[in-house]
C-alpha cells in the first residue's frame, strides 16, 4: 500500500481533484488529509479512469448538487459560479439544490459535462470511515448569525445603534465595528452574531452576500413608510437564500406610523404575520426609544433555536469573508466568519487567491484574540493579499502545499483575465471607434478603498446596457492603483477606475508611457455616469490631478502685517503660488484649499523648487501646525 496525494495525482494527469476524487470513492476508498492509501493495481485503474474522466471533460455531481458542490467540482471560486447562474437568469444560495438541468448549464458554461454520481447505500466498513471523516459534527448548539436588511432610511442603522448602546459588552470600540462589519451581542446570557451589511441600492450585490452566510434575515420596514422597492428587493435575497425573515416593523414612535397597514402591505410578498394566519414573526419596535427590540432579540433566539443550530469546534474549519479591505498599516486585514472549526493564530490560510499565516486576530470590539469558533467574527491579518468578499477560507498543515496551491490559483486567474486582448481604448476616444466601425469593447480595470466599494463599482459598471458596445470588467480589487494594474490594462487594452483611492507614482509614470487611461472618483454615479455617457458619445471633458511637489512645515508664525505663515522646506518637485494643495497631519488629510502666497526671504515667488526653504500662506485657512506635510497639485483636462 502507498500514500498517495489528491492534489499530486490530479497534477499528474493534469486533472482537477474532484475528478480524482470521485474515481477514488468510487472504489470504495475514501480520502482523509488530502491523501488516499491505495495499493499498485488500484492506483493503476484510478488513472486510467481518472484519464477516461478527463477526455470527456466530465465531472461528478450528486443528485440535488449545490452552488458550492458545482464550485468544489470544477476547483473554481463560488463567485464565478454565482455569476453563472445569474447571468442564467437565477440567484441562488450556495447551499440551494439545483434543479438536474440548471446544474448542468452551470457546469456547461465552464467547457465541462456532468456524469451524475450513482447514490448507493454504502458497506459497513465505508460507513466507517465516512465517520472517521465526520465524527464531531453537528455536536454542539451555537449562536445564531443575523442581517438586517431593509429600504435605505427605514431605521436599520438606528436600530443597530441602540442595540449595540444597549446589548454589546461594555467595551471601548474606537470605531472598529465601522471597518469590521460585524458584531456580537449578549442578551439574557446568550449571543447573538450580527452582520452589519450596507443599505443603499448601490450594495445589491453586499446584501445578498450577507444574506448567502447568515441564518436569520432581520426585514426592517418603516411603520410610517410601508413597503418600498428595497424592501421588496431584500425580501427576494433572504427567501433566494432560503433564510427566515423575522420582519422589525420600525420607528412605531412617529406619529403618522400604522402598523397594520404594513402588515397588510407584507401579505403581498407572502410575508403574513401570525394574527393573519400566517407564520411570519412581526415584532414593531423603536431603534430610537428601544420599545419592542428586546422583543425582537428574544424572537431571533426563539427562532434561532427552533432551527437547532449546531456546529463542531473540534471539526475541520470551514469561514468565509465577511469584508476586506488594506489598512495602511497592517496590510490585507480580512473580516471572517467562522462556519465550523477553531481558526487560531498561527494557522497557514488560503483565502480565495490570498494565502499567509494568521500574525493576529481580534473580535468585534478590536481586542485581540487567539482563537475563533463557530459563528463568530473575527478580523485577521497575515494575508499577503486583499481576499474577495465570500472567498472561503481553508488551513493548511502543510505550508508549501498552500503556497502551491496559491500560485496554481493565481496563474488561472492571470490567464483568465489576460484573455481577448485588445487595442487599447479610452472614454474619450470611444465615439471615434464608434463611428469607425472598430471593436465594440470597453474593458475596465477597478481599484477601490474598501471591498464594498468593489463589489459597488462593479455591479453598477456590468448593469451598464448597450446594444452595441459591452462593458467588460476584466479585474477588480482593494488597494491603490499599482504597477499591475497598469501593466493588466496595457496588455489587455482596458482602462482603469479609481474610487475613493489613488495611484501610486511609479504606476502614474508608467501609464503615461504605455497611454493606459486612469480616472479617479468619489462619487460613484459620477463614474457610472461617465461610462454610460461615453457609451452614448455624450463625454464632457474630464480633468485629473497632476502631482507637482511636496513641502514640510518646519515652524508656524503669527507676522503683524502679513498674518498667519508657514515656514516650510521644499523637499520634492516644486511648490507653486495659486496650486491646490492637500495639508496632512498624521497620515490623515486635516485640509484641501489653495496656496494663496509663496515666498523665499521676504520676495514672493511663482514657485520654489526642492531643496529651499519657502514661507506658504493659504486661502482661508490657518489651521497648519509644525510636521504637517504639503502636497501641492493642479488639475489637468485630460482626452479632450
């Protein structure tokens, strides 16, 4: 007998593991760790099966396959399985049964056919070792995980605030639970996780998320307002995602408030309350002056034990990404939910396409932590990279098979995107194509601060309709605009958004010299906006920000004659009289104005290189104290 490796074998016969593994099974042996013990003449007929399996572009799928089963079976990430099947028309949770016929076009718009896997009742001896591979699951009661959803401004984010004033442990959060997105609360000597998932429109995308790892959906619905597109938006997620809704009928403290008529209004959605004869949970409160949210909190526990949660702290780890984003100073930082398992510090992860040992992990109120179990949420830092909100997260005991299996992912991912080159394009000059009758194309690259805003942007811009020109999103992720980026828009001819974050300088020289379009945003429909305008040949002129220099404040003062001055050394490119400015303190930006003086030893001057000293005095503002840092730019029109 010898030990041999999934991962390893499937290389070999260049194959993907579930296609091994189905073989392996179906032998009757069962793989545990990752590796299976097989003797000579066996392994001999799992390869040729395995190669059989692999010329008819087959994979295994049981009756009632899942997302995630369809996900496992072709080693792709769930996203772009959920992308499938929305593009197919259809939104389902990862844990949602498929119908035989949709579960094969899935696996069909992958290049791939299904061999339906025969269920058999398996012998005593197989039975054994399922168990060996199962054995604690399911042992023990845990806590309920929550979202709440709703219309934006129908009370969610009052009702969370009192909820976290009033039933969070008395600890000093420092606004941790704003980057979190999650939070746990006590009551009567139990917990409660929460998801705090955003509410604007923008957030589709998030808030189906939230409702794809939760167990309860909590509806918020304005008692005064009644039942809006929003509302009927969520409703749609939560039942997709075969959730509860327990449904918080809010601000009953109004005036014009009535509560049976929203009662009324739910019935359409199949929501009936129970004093209608129906079995939905309906519990009107007050995020303002607290009246009924105990109500709610001892409903969701009710709820939650009718359900008969279990998990198994001592079982294999199952999370998943709750938010991501790059902290300036800790690097990736990755919001978990733990599913089954204990996550501890020190753990070898992969997540999606990141991988890296956990360095630290905090709870909800940015204590650290050592450990995570079932339904908490914990924040982790270690990653080399930004994950994908809704990657999973594996452990790996055996670090250089995580990094394998990490560069394998990426070299996929690299060559996906790097398919269907092109000429590069512009917004600008997108009309001109046009009316040349040349590709019909608009490849966009996306950079944003935070993974929401990713997941924001990108909804949005592949909404974008247009019976002549696709808009294409080639890639996606956090941070700031770098070298990659322009290096994936050179070669794939796209151009690249930025919301809410910057570029890096060398990234700026290099997009000069390969014509790679970069354009920066704060408002997110001002750059749908602009797409959806360039797709129609309707583009205003467009300007962006050209870096000129940087100066340190070195000494304040208070002149007589001339008033508040700061005494500044120049200390790279040049600063210049009437430029707009950015003043940091800190690494935070404490001002955004003009420079409305500059002088060098009492002559005022147009501008002052690197390497002298300069006294600045700006337009309505003398806020500026010793050590701030003086970014000085102007705007430029650019592709007009």
């Amino acid at each position: 007998m010898a030990k041999v490796e999934i991962e390893t074998l499937a290389s070999e016969l260049e194959a993907l593991p579930s296609q091994v593994i189905h073989v392996i099974t179906e032998l009757g042996a069962y793989p545990e760790n990752g590796a299976v013990e097989v003797d000579a003449d066996t392994l001999s007929v799992v390869k040729e099966a395995v190669a059989e399996m692999v010329a008819a572009k087959e994979v295994a799928l049981s009756p009632g396959a899942t997302p995630r089963d369809i996900a496992h079976a072709l080693n792709l990430g769930h996203v772009e399985v959920q992308k499938s099947l929305m593009q197919s028309g259809t939104l389902a949770a990862l844990t949602t049964s498929l119908a035989p016929e949709l579960a094969e076009q899935i696996v069909g718009s992958f290049g791939y056919r299904v061999r339906w896997a025969v269920l058999r009742k398996p012998k005593p001896e197989e039975e054994d070792a399922q168990k060996r591979r199962k054995r604690a699951l399911g042992t023990r009661p845990r806590q309920p995980v929550v979202t709440i959803l709703g219309h934006v401004d129908h009370g969610k984010t009052t009702l969370l605030d009192y909820i976290r004033r009033t039933k969070v442990a008395e600890r000093e959060f420092g606004g941790i639970t704003q980057h979190i997105g999650a939070y746990e609360v006590e009551t009567d000597g139990r917990k409660i996780t929460f998801l705090d998932t955003p509410g604007h429109e923008a957030f589709t995308a998030m808030r189906a998320r939230g409702a794809q790892i939760t167990d309860i959906a909590v509806l918020v619905v304005a008692a005064d307002d009644g039942v809006m597109p929003q509302t009927i938006e969520a409703i749609s997620h939560a039942k997709t995602a075969d959730v509860p809704i327990v449904v918080a009928i809010s601000k009953i403290d109004l005036p014009e408030a009535n509560v049976d008529r929203v009662k009324q209004r739910l019935t359409e959605q199949d929501l009936v309350s129970g004093e209608f004869g129906g079995q939905t949970v309906m519990v009107p409160l007050s995020g303002k002056t607290g009246e009924g949210v105990d109500t709610l909190l001892e409903l969701i526990l009710l709820q939650a034990d009718m359900m008969e949660l279990k998990a198994d702290p001592s079982g294999e780890v199952e999370a998943v990404v709750v938010e991501a984003r790059l902290d300036k100073g800790r690097g990736p930082v990755a919001t978990i939910l733990v599913e089954n398992g204990t996550l501890k510090q020190g753990d070898a992860v992969l997540v999606g396409h990141s991988w890296g040992k956990i360095k630290a992990m905090f709870d909800y109120a940015g204590e650290r932590i050592k450990d995570a179990g079932p339904a908490i949420p914990a924040e982790i830092t270690g990653l080399d990279q930004v994950p994908e909100a809704g990657d999973r997260l594996s452990v790996f005991l055996d670090e250089k098979q995580l990094r394998e299996r990490a560069a394998h992912l990426r070299a996929e991912e690299r060559e996906r995107l790097l398919e269907g080159r092109g000429t590069r394009v512009s917004l600008a000059d997108l009309q001109r194509r046009l009316e040349e009758g040349e590709t019909k194309e608009l490849r966009i690259i996306v950079k944003a601060d935070v993974r929401g805003s990713v997941e924001a942007v990108r909804g949005l811009i592949e909404a974008i309709e247009n019976a002549e020109i696709q808009v294409k999103v080639l890639h996606s992720a956090v941070g700031t605009v770098n070298d990659n980026d322009v290096l994936l828009a050179s070669a794939s001819g796209a151009m690249i958004v930025a919301f809410n974050t910057k570029t890096e300088t060398q990234a700026k020289e290099q997009a000069g010299q390969q014509r790679v379009e970069i354009r920066h945003y704060k408002v997110i429909y001002e750059l749908i906006e602009d797409i959806e305008q360039a797709v129609i040949g309707m583009l205003e002129p467009k300007y962006e920000e050209r870096y000129l220099g940087r100066a340190e404040v070195r000494a304040a003062f208070k002149l007589t004659k001339v008033g508040h001055v700061a005494g500044c050394y120049v200390s790279d490119g040049k600063i210049v009289r009437g430029a707009k400015c950015r003043v940091r303190r800190d690494g935070e930006i404490v001002h955004e104005g003009q420079i409305a003086s500059l002088k060098h030893i009492k002559e005022d001057m147009k501008e002052v290189q690197a390497g002298y000293e300069c006294g600045i005095q700006f337009e309505n503002w003398t806020g500026f104290k010793e050590s701030d840092e003086i970014e000085a730019f102007e705007s430029v029109q650019v592709n007009a």
